[in-house]
C-alpha cells in the first residue's frame, strides 16, 4: 500500500470487469439489441437490454451532433457526441421521452430511481472517421490505427450511486448481480462499447451500401471504450479504507493460494507460456509519449523476457509459482513484480474467482465512542507507525493540499506555499491528520473515552474512527504522506483503475491519465454464447481484407 508500488498495479481475473464479464457468461445473460433508430450520420436513439436471470437493465443511449469546439471531455463540458441512462428495466415509450428530454443535459438533467447510471462519451474522430471511410469501401480498418487508439469512443463520465437522482446504492446492492463493486457502472460501458462498434458500422452502410463491410470479429473484439481519468477518483480510495481493504485483502488472498500450490503439471506450464508469450506481445504494443512510463514499460519488457528465459528450468520443481514470484521479486522492476502476479492468478480461475464474491463491503463499519484512549494511542502505535515518522512542520512535507474547485466541479491539488483555498481542504491528508491526533491525545488521560475527546475535539471524529478500523482493514490506508511535495496522485488512479480491469494506462501529467476498457472483451453475441472466457492481454489483429457484406 504505499504509492510507488500502488502506480505499478495492473489489472487481473479478481478486476471487476473481468467478473462481470465471467458472470454474464456463466449465468447465460440475453444481450439484446432493442431498438435502433438512428439516422444516416448516426443521430438518434438506440436501446441495448442485458437480461440478467432474475431481471433486465436497459442502456438508453442517444447520439447527438456538436461541433468541434463543444467536444472536450472536461467534466465541465455541456455537449457531448452521446449521452446514455442505464434503466432499471425495459423502457416504455413515456420512458425514452423522458430521458430524451433529460439525458444530454447530464447533472443539469432530472432523474428517478428507476435510472442507475448516467454517462456521456465522445467520438475518437479521427479513428471514428477513418473506420467510418474504410469499412463504406468495403475494406477494414488499417490495425495499425486501431492499435495508436484502440477504442471508437472515450467516456467523459460514468456516474452511478445516487448521482444526480438516480438511483442510490442501496436498491441494488443486494442484487446477485450488482453486489460487487462498481458492477452497474460497467456494466454501462460494456453496452456503450457494443453501441459504438454498432454505430460506426451503421453509419459506414449508410454511405458505402451493398459495397460496404462490417467490422470483422477480431477488429471489433480489439476496439474497447477510452476513458481519461483524473483527479476525481483518488478521494473514493481514502473514503473507504474498509472496501479498499476487501479488494487488496482478496488479491492478496489469491497470490497466496497459487504461491502455495506444491507444483504444476505439463498442461499448466504449457499453458503460461503462451499466456507469457502473449503478455509479451502486449507489453511490445504497449506505447505512450510520457517517457517515465515509456522507460518504465522498456524495463517491464526486458523483465518478461528474463521470465521467459527462467520458466522452463524454474516450473520443473516444487512450488513452481512461489519459485516465479520470488524470482521476479528478487530481480524485476516493481511494474514487472505487479505485472507477474497478473500473470499468476490469470492461470488458476478454479482457486481464486470465489474471491470475487468478496470485494465489497456490504455493512459500514461505525465509531466506538465508549474505546478508551489509552487503546486508541496503542491502535495509532501499532497501525501508524509510518504516518508517526514524517515531520510534517517541512514545507515540503505538507506543500500540497486537495480541494473540490466549484468552478471545475472535480477535485484539484494546490499549492499550499503559493495557491489560495488551504481553508477548504479535503480530508485528504490521513498521515498528517493520525500525527496531528497522536500528539492531541497526550492532553488526555488513557481512562478517558473517544466520547469524552471528541466532545472537545469533534474535527477528529473521521480520524478517530479510521484509527478504531485499522486493525481489520490491514490494506485499508495508503501508508503515504499524501499531501508531500513529490507524491504523485496518478499512482492513486493507476491502482483504482486496474481494479477497474483498464489496459493501456497513457499518463499524460502526474495527475491525469488516458487509459482502455474492455479492449480484447468478448462480443455480446460472444460472451452471450458462452465463448470468449477469459481475454487478457489483448494483441492488435492482423491485417484483414474484407469482402463487401451486409
């Protein structure tokens, strides 16, 4: 849990798009394609249903034209190429008006429960326009250009959880389905990705006719949905240390039951190497402009190719995958330590999925006033001991400070020495806030109650209460000074996003990055079918030349 090895995270089979994806497969999900009523540049309506066993959710989306200069995907924007609600349900016609009406004015839109998401994404155009030109010339998409992008559209924001009037948490929470973290929400993008791939084919028809073509399978499956992330993720992980807890608890969990399998059979071995062979492939597309992560990736690849070189002796013995962690540990990069536990757990489906099922945190945890202060202290000695050691009166130890900008509408960081807005800082700053309490208690007796302290000092209440969980949450804080000067937020983002299940992670500052979702996922008429299980690692397709077809 501290920041350099949290910004080397890369997603695994425990990622929540992996389960959603491994669940609609398993339980036999009907995706279907309600309506379709867009016209010859792709303006309109469309409905997608994914039948779950027990009920349906409806993506409504609607495309819209704007110009060039309204397309931005700044959370500040007020037009978008497409606006979508996630319906509890099928929709009635009274249904798609309403949303009509209310959708593409996103936050300034009214909403009911029976909306569970709300989302709005926009063209990659010059992939748009260039898969749009080939495929109405009968031909695919160079895979090149698929490969520099890698996805149609790019979300702006996926809200869920009561944003906005929608629907809160609760009503769905107890939901087989929507039980795990952050399912409704991808869910979402899964569907928006189908409507994209559906669009651009649409919208190539219109103008190439019978000499069109169709994206081919393997071009298709390549494409997911971008995203640009920034700093309006990083505050959920310090809100809830319990869940974060539960989600690093479960991969933990999982890495230990493959390090203590006691050895591996040929049909095994066989098998990682060509998921190793495959990694490699991925890792030697993978390209960004930001030469720390550039230098970063050359590492990793120079890591996986040491793996390759050690697996054929090194899996011959006892403990083979506690062999490969521990040869990776003692001579890899931290992106090649991370990269090779995806690379573990990828493997054995049969002995970690069942984890899945435990990455939420149904029942919040609450305040003990009646503790005694005399166990609080003890709780901060044994759980904090690296938020203790930090002197936190250097300029540099707490120059930054995290706010939400009104005028943004997301959370920034400022400079404390040289930015106004001090006054309004977000409780970011845990490590700072433990110390601050550690030292506040010694005006108190150890008989006194956390009721007694926080009667006089009520500002502590948050910390006191993360300080009485952290005996059950081992992974549940970043131990790191969050607001120190060379502490960077994108190893926040990274770490959420690769529960999330991203690819492709692009940093373009240390607080914002581009990354891919569902990139190499199965189609729905795939994953829907039953096939397409597992698909890691995503490789460019070849190049393809294809007939005309409907």
């Amino acid at each position: 849990m501290r920041l350099e090895r949290m910004g080397a995270s890369f997603q695994t089979r425990l990622s929540f798009m992996r389960q959603l994806i491994r669940r609609i497969r398993r339980e036999g999900w009907r995706l279907e394609r309600l309506c379709f009523e867009l016209d010859a540049d792709g303006l309109g309506t469309a409905v997608y249903a994914a039948h779950a066993p027990a009920r349906t959710y409806s993506l409504v989306a609607f495309t819209h034209g704007i110009g060039a200069a309204e397309r931005t995907d700044r959370v500040i924007a007020e037009a978008w190429d497409a606006t979508f609600s996630l319906f509890d349900g099928v929709p009635d016609a009274s249904d798609i008006e309403r949303l009509r009406e209310n959708t593409p004015k996103q936050e300034a839109g009214r909403f009911r429960t029976s909306e569970l998401v709300l989302a709005r994404a926009n063209k990659s155009m010059r992939l748009f326009g260039h898969a749009v030109e080939s495929l109405a010339a009968g031909r695919q998409p160079d895979a090149g250009r698929l490969a520099e992008t890698g996805y149609l559209m790019r979300t702006t924001a996926v809200y869920g959880s009561g944003k906005f009037g929608c629907a809160d948490r609760e009503k769905i929470a107890d939901r087989p389905e929507m039980r795990g973290p952050f399912q409704a929400e991808l869910l979402t993008v899964y569907l928006i990705r189908w409507m994209s791939i559906d669009l651009v084919n649409h919208v190539a028809r219109c103008r190439g006719g019978a000499g069109s073509a169709a994206l081919a399978p393997d071009h298709a499956r390549y494409l997911g949905i971008g995203n640009a992330t920034g700093l309006g993720m990083a505050p959920f992980l310090i809100r809830y240390p319990v869940l974060v807890n539960n989600w690093v608890l479960a991969r933990e969990t999982a890495l230990a039951r493959v390090r203590a399998l006691p050895s591996a059979g040929a049909g095994e071995t066989a098998g990682f190497m060509a998921l190793l062979g495959r990694a490699r492939r991925y890792v030697g597309e993978w390209s960004v402009e930001d030469e720390p992560q550039a230098a970063r990736i050359r590492r990793l690849r120079a890591d996986l190719d040491a793996l390759a070189g050690w697996c054929p002796a090194g899996l011959a013995g006892r403990y083979p995958w506690d062999s490969l962690y521990r040869f990776a540990e003692s001579n890899f990069s931290l992106e090649g330590q991370e990269f090779t536990v995806s690379l573990l757990l990828e493997g054995h489906g049969p002995v970690v999925d069942e984890l899945g099922e435990k990455m939420s945190a149904p029942v919040p945890s609450r305040l003990r006033p009646e503790m005694r202060l005399g166990e609080l202290r003890r709780l901060i000695g044994a759980h904090y001991a690296w938020a203790l050691a930090e002197d936190y009166t250097r300029p540099e130890a707490a120059e930054r400070f995290w706010y939400y900008s009104e005028e943004k509408l997301e959370p920034r960081v400022g400079n404390r020495r040289t930015e106004p807005g001090a006054e309004f800082e977000m409780p970011i700053a845990v490590a700072r806030d433990i110390s601050r309490l550690n030292a506040r208690l010694l005006d108190y007796d150890d008989s006194q109650t956390a009721a007694d302290f926080l009667a006089e000092a009520p500002e502590y209440r948050n910390t006191v209460w993360r300080v009485q969980t952290a005996p059950l949450c081992p992974y549940g804080e970043i131990r790191d000074n969050l607001i120190a000067a060379d502490r960077r937020p994108l190893d926040i983002l990274r770490f959420k996003l690769a529960f999330f299940g991203v690819s492709k992670f692009d940093p373009k500052s240390d607080l914002w990055t581009r990354v891919n979702m569902y990139q190499g996922a199965p189609l729905p008429d795939e994953v829907a079918g039953g096939n397409g299980e597992e698909w890691a690692f995503a490789t460019r397709p070849a190049a393809l030349s294809v007939e005309a077809g409907p």
